[in-house]
C-alpha cells in the first residue's frame, strides 16, 4: 500500500512534525503517525484540517 507523507504536519497526539503518513483505505484518507501509531479517518475532523492544510507531499513511502 502507498503511503505519502505530508510535510509540515504535526501529529496531534505525540506533537511530532513530518512523520504523518496518508494513504486511502476504502475510498476513505487514513492518515497515521508514524511515531506514535496515533491514527485518524477522513471522517475526524482533525483528520480532514492537517490534510487539507498540509496537502504538500514531501515523499512517498513504499513498505516491503
Ligand atoms: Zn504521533
């Protein structure tokens, strides 16, 4: 599964800064941080403010 990164956004649990992947899961944006595990759905509102304010993908990262 693809994940993108999204640059400049900050996990809302562990405060971390660039360690926010974002990949689809059934049509729905799951975005996870990759520090702490913390996750959020499309449906979270918090979700859905750090990807449309951090649209900007630094990278893309593909797991074995
Ligand atoms: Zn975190």
């Amino acid at each position: 599964m693809r994940k993108r990164f999204i640059a400049g956004a900050t996990c809302p649990k562990c405060q971390a800064q660039d360690t926010l992947a974002l990949w689809q899961e059934n049509n729905i944006d799951v975005v996870e941080c990759v520090r702490c595990g913390h996750q959020m759905r499309e449906a979270d509102k918090q979700a859905q403010k750090q990807v449309r304010t951090n649209e900007q993908v630094i990278g893309i990262f593909h797991p074995e």
